[in-house]
C-alpha cells in the first residue's frame, strides 16, 4: 500500500541514523511494532548456522532483550532458495512451536511470518512476527511492508560491519605505523 510505503521511507530516515547495530536492531524492532502494526515481532541475527536473538516485542507490546535466544537457519534458506518462492513473496509462515522465533502460547495456534533479512546474497537475519490463528490469517501488504524493511535492515547492518571492519583495520595500521616509527 502507499501508506505502507510511506511509513517505510519514514523508518529508513530514522534508522539510518541509529549510531550502532545494537541500536540499529532495536530501534527497528520498536518501530516494526509501533509504526508498521507488526504486533509480536522479534529481529534474529545469522551466526554461522544458527540465528541469535536481538530484540522482540513481547505480548504486552514492550521492547525486550531476546539475546537467548537460538535456533536453526531453515535448512532451505542455507541452500540460498528465498521463502516463499512458489508464490514469488519474500516471507512465509510457520508454526511457532515448529521454529520457535518467538516465544508463542503452547495453547494457541499462533503462526508467524518470518521475514529473511539479506546483504546481496547473503543471509543476515529474520524478522519474525505473529500473523494469527491460521497460516493464511497473514496480511499479504503488510508482510511485503515488512520484506521491504528488512532489504534496508540488511542493507544497515552491512553497513555497519564495513564501517567496524574499517575501523579495525585503521587501528592496525596505526599500530603498524607507531611500531615502525620506534
């Protein structure tokens, strides 16, 4: 939608400002729940083969720290295949008690769209968020709202490793130097 859209370009100004990853990954979380009407989402980081929590969005709506977080990278999406692709969507859903991307209600049958979070080629993270009751409850817009952030969150946090990248190697040249200079 246009709206949908709009707020996107609103959230890009705003998180291209974020001084750090942390701040990065938490403000987008917050603004996911508040501004694009993600209710529980939850931003999970690629560390090898696994997927490291960041920040959720509980069920009382607050900001929390879901650094315990851990599960497994989709074994498709280690292979490079995108969600969704019989449908040309860049999310899908699942069952929560199956990928556990967000803390569900045993007792409810939540589902969850997740979201991939890409740099080029590459898998950076998922986005997680509850849909409803049913797989089909996903609101098809809102999930494509949703893609588009996490193209510019994938985009953000390459960024943001470059530039500690830089400034690593920057500091071991000035090593390099000072050591040189003695």
């Amino acid at each position: 939608t246009t709206e949908g859209l709009h707020a996107v370009v609103a959230l890009a100004a705003d998180l291209i400002g974020c001084p750090n990853a942390d701040a990065l990954l938490r403000r987008a979380v917050f603004l996911a729940h508040s501004r694009l009407g993600l209710s529980r989402c939850a931003i999970l980081l690629a560390d090898g083969n696994r997927l490291l929590g960041t920040y959720a969005v509980d069920a009382a709506g607050e900001i929390v720290d879901d650094k315990q977080r851990s599960i497994a990278i989709p074994d498709a999406w280690v292979r490079g295949s995108d969600p969704g692709a019989t449908r040309g969507a860049r999310w899908e859903t699942c069952d929560p008690r199956l990928w556990p991307c967000i803390d569900a209600d045993p007792a409810s049958s939540e589902w969850v769209a997740r979201t991939p979070i890409r740099a080029g080629e590459t898998l950076v993270g998922v986005m997680c968020n509850v849909v409803g009751p049913t797989a089909d409850a996903a609101d098809g817009a809102q999930q494509d709202i949703a893609a588009v952030l996490c193209s510019l969150l994938g985009a953000l946090i390459e960024r943001d490793r470059m530039q500690g990248a830089l400034r690593a190697s920057e500091e071991r040249l000035r090593r390099v130097i000072a050591t040189a200079n003695e």
